[in-house]
C-alpha cells in the first residue's frame, strides 16, 4: 500500500473494519515525527521508545475515539505526548545532564562537525531542565514546528497556556544557554544565577 493510497482517516476506518495492515501503515507514516516528539519530551531512548510503545497500543486499542473534527496526526501527537507525560509524573526523581562548566577554549570553526554535536547536545541538555509542562509545547512548537492551533489540541490546553509556557520555557533556555551567544561573559553572571540553578538541581 502506497502512502497516497489512503488518507489517514481512510487507515484508521479500514483498521476498525477490521484490515490488519491499515495501522501499520498509519504508524509507518508517521513514526518518524512521532518518535522525535517522545525523544525530545523523554530525552531518554529507552523511555522514550517505552512511551511511545505506549501510546501506539492505546491509539491501536482506542481508534474508535478518534473524531474526525481534528487531523489524525493531532490525533497520534496527543497520544504520544500524553503518555510521555503520563510516564515523567510517575517518575519521582528525573535524572538530568548538567550544563559543562566550561568549554573549548577557542571558537569553532562554522563546519566543525564536533563541535556543532556538542553544542546541540547542550542545548538537548537544556531542554532537559525544562519542566514537563514547558518542555512538550517547546518541542511541538520550537522544534517540530507545529502552530500553536495544533500543540494546543495535542496537549488538550487552550493556546494561550501554551504560549505562555512557550514564553516560560523559552526565557529559561535563554538563560542557561546565555553562554553560547556571549562566550565571554559564561564566567560573569553578576547575580549567580546560574551556580544557583546548578545547586538546586534545576
């Protein structure tokens, strides 16, 4: 079956009357972007493919819930989003990457292959330090580019929760990761702000 064949609403119909295939195709579609939003909100690979593991079983067991007012990608989004959520409430504690204390000494060259890995890979730090509820509408909005419209359906909140936890979150990333705009003043945060967070584990 081609991915022109059916629309996804065609799959999920045709996975209620019964055709096997139709749900694996659907997943097949999506589960790159799908995977990318449980890493991103999980920052973890084994729970992330746990919750998205998760949330495939439920969205395979509950298609009848499915209503046609919202795109089916909404739809599986949601499902996703919440069961990652629903994983990271029961974790009691959450294991996080601190920020280096320090970096290269010189600045990179732009191609530097190594050296945008290791900026992104703060900035996936980052994003980790983030409360649950900043973190997933920054992932569908900033990262996977989602409108605000669609992250608010997906996290079942009115758009303007999630633009003012955008706003939350993004103030936050602009202050741990201050640093990467102004390399000369990493060391020279006059309110400690910074050494603050790293001591309260924030």
């Amino acid at each position: 079956m081609s991915e022109t064949a059916s629309s996804d609403a065609d799959l999920i119909a045709a996975h209620l009357s019964g055709d096997r295939q139709a749900f694996s195709e659907l997943f097949r579609r999506h589960r790159d972007r799908l995977w990318s939003v449980a890493l991103r909100t999980m920052r973890d690979p084994d729970e992330a493919a746990d919750a998205l593991q998760e949330a495939m079983i439920s969205a395979f067991r509950n298609a009848s819930s499915f209503r046609a007012e919202s795109r089916v990608t909404t739809w599986l989004h949601r499902i996703v989003v919440n069961s990652c959520l629903d994983r990271m409430r029961r974790q009691r504690t959450r294991a996080t990457v601190p920020l280096p204390e320090s970096g290269p000494g010189e600045p990179a060259h732009p191609h530097d292959r190594i050296s945008e890995h290791d900026t992104r890979m703060v900035v996936e730090d980052a994003l980790a330090q983030l409360p649950a509820d900043q973190r997933a509408p920054i992932v569908l909005v900033d990262v996977e580019g989602y409108p605000v419209s669609e992250a608010a359906r997906m996290l079942e909140v009115a758009e303007g929760t999630v633009k003012s936890r955008c706003a939350r979150g993004r103030l936050k990333l602009a202050q741990l990761l201050g640093h990467l705009r102004n390399p000369s003043a990493r060391t020279d945060v006059p309110d400690g702000g910074m050494a603050t967070r790293r001591r309260e584990g924030r």
